[in-house]
C-alpha cells in the first residue's frame, strides 16, 4: 500500500450504524480508496510486474453477469446476494502495509502518476466523474452546474467539471475554505448555502440550472436542488447524509430526472486517471501515516479538512 483515503463512507460505517447493524463482520481494516503496488501474485496470475503502481477499482462484483462483463462492477446484478462490495467495504481495506485484491481485473496501472495523488481517485475522483458522465448531454456551452458541497468528492468534480465541461459552474458550500477551495479548482462562482437558491436564479436568469450534483445529500442540500433545477435537467444524488427528496406534481420542474449514482465503472477510472496523468485533475490530499489515521477520521468528522485525508502506511 501507498495510499488509503478517509471517507465519509467510513464515518457513516463508524458512527450511523448501531450496534450490530454493519453490515460486514467486524472488526475489519477501513480503507477503500487504494493505490500501491504490486508486491506479489497468486497462481495464474499474469500481466502484473511486481514493483507496479497501480490504483484498485473498488466495487468488486461478482465478475460474470452482464453489467460486470462491461465493467459496471459498481451495479453487478448479484451484489445483493454478496455482501463483500469491496475492499474496505466487506473485506479487509488498505489502512496496512498490504491490501489483497482477489483478482487482477480490478487494478489500473498508474504510470507514472504518484499512487499517494492516485489513492482519491480511485473513489473521490471516480464518484464525481460517473455521476458527470451521466449528464454529459446536458453540460454543453452556455449549460450551468451546481455543485453542493466541495469536500473530498466535491473539489475534485469541480475540476473534472472545468476539464471535460464547458459549462458554467456554480460551487455552494457552508465553510469559507471550501468555497475557496471551490474557486480554486475551477469554479466560477462560489457561494454561501444561506441564500444559494435565489443568488442561483438570479445567476441563470430565472431558468434555474441544467445539472445539480449533490455531495452532501441532506434534506436541506436536496430541497436546495430541488429548487434550483431547471425543467428537464437533471439532480444527481451522490452524497450520503441521510436526506430525502420529495418527487411528484409541483415538487419538481417537470422533465427533472433524478439518479442516485454509486461510484463508477472501471474504464471511467482508466479515463479519471489518464485526466490526472495529463495535469488536468489533481486531488488535494493531506497526507497522514498510519498511526495518525484516527486523527484523521476525526478531523474529517468535524469538518475541518480540505480536499482529502489519505492515510500512507
């Protein structure tokens, strides 16, 4: 291992769960944003040379149906049956010197790119990048974005964003570090929550925007969404906190399309890495050894981290 990120995933698995309510065995070793390299092989392994960066592709499904044969492991059609959705996730993660990986499919080379820098991609940056794919149609030039919450996820889809996008992006967020954060990975505006809703309609015109992507996924991040989209754009949920979001006649424009996005595809972190290779996305990482994680989770935990905590054992 080179690099684990802290998720906020990690804090809901160790703060929002009851007792007996994760879902996994436990005790189990966190971690499910990875990068290292190779360090062994098992038998019948080939096309890995020892010493290799690579990046792991964290959803592991079960390989053979459909959506796993085209790298959707992120929506394998017999996960439900599976409890083990990954390393971190199910099985043991990498906060330790060594992660094993039960197959070879789930490693992306890194080249030449630092594993520690590549460790949020495989998450942080992969999240953000699918749930952008998905409204692709929608950001051409003259479009406008919101982006809820500029966090680990949320700066680094500003800057894919501003990458793959000619959009206009409008980045909201309660902290002032992270608004500036937000302007300094690409965004074009940066705005307070406290009165984000009109400051958006008045920045659009009245027509309200074509993409919503919230990173936070509270009830009053997803009301902010719900109205601030346009008709017929699109409100992509990717954060985790829990909130709601009412869906009917009067509740939302009509045409919205609403979508609850779940990391992404393994080629989708080839295209997120080949982007970071080229300089065009590049995490904002805090690094901290191993026996600093749990200052780590706990400075994630009070909101006082910018970018992303990655844990380098």
């Amino acid at each position: 291992m080179a690099g684990a990120g802290a998720c906020h995933s990690d804090l809901h698995l160790l703060h929002d769960l009851p007792p007996g309510l994760v879902p996994w065995p436990i005790p189990m070793t966190l971690g499910h944003e990875n990068a290292g390299y190779v360090h062994a092989v098992g038998a019948g392994v080939t096309g890995l040379e020892i010493g290799a960066p690579v990046g792991v592709h964290g959803p592991w499904g079960c390989g053979r149906c459909h959506r796993c044969r085209t790298g959707a492991e992120n929506y394998c059609a017999v996960a439900h049956t599976n409890p083990i959705a990954g390393g971190g996730l199910g099985t043991h993660g990498g906060m330790a010197p060594l992660l094993l990986v039960p197959s070879a499919r789930h490693l992306v080379p890194l080249g030449d790119l630092d594993p520690v820098i590549a460790a949020p991609l495989t998450d942080a940056g992969l999240t953000p990048y699918h749930a952008i794919k998905r409204s692709a149609a929608l950001l051409q030039p003259g479009a406008t974005v919101v982006v809820i919450g500029v966090g680990g996820l949320g700066h680094l889809g500003v800057q894919i964003l501003a990458a793959t996008t000619s959009a206009t992006i409008i980045a909201v967020d309660t902290r002032a570090e992270a608004l500036a954060l937000a302007l300094a990975s690409g965004a074009h505006h940066a705005i307070p929550a406290d009165g984000a809703a009109a400051e958006i309609r008045g920045r659009t015109g009245g027509i309200g925007a074509d993409v919503v992507l919230d990173f936070v996924g509270a009830d009053s991040t997803l009301t902010l969404a719900a109205s601030v989209v346009r008709s017929a754009g699109h409100v992509t949920i990717v954060g985790l906190a829990g909130g709601s979001l009412a869906v009917g006649q009067g509740r939302v424009p009509y045409g919205v399309s609403v979508s609850l996005t779940y990391w992404g595809t393994v080629t989708e972190l080839m295209e997120v890495i080949a982007l970071a290779a080229r300089g065009a996305i590049n995490p904002h990482v805090e690094r901290f050894p191993l026996e600093r994680a749990a200052e780590a989770y706990a400075l994630l935990h009070a909101g006082k981290l910018a970018g992303r905590a990655v844990i380098t054992p």
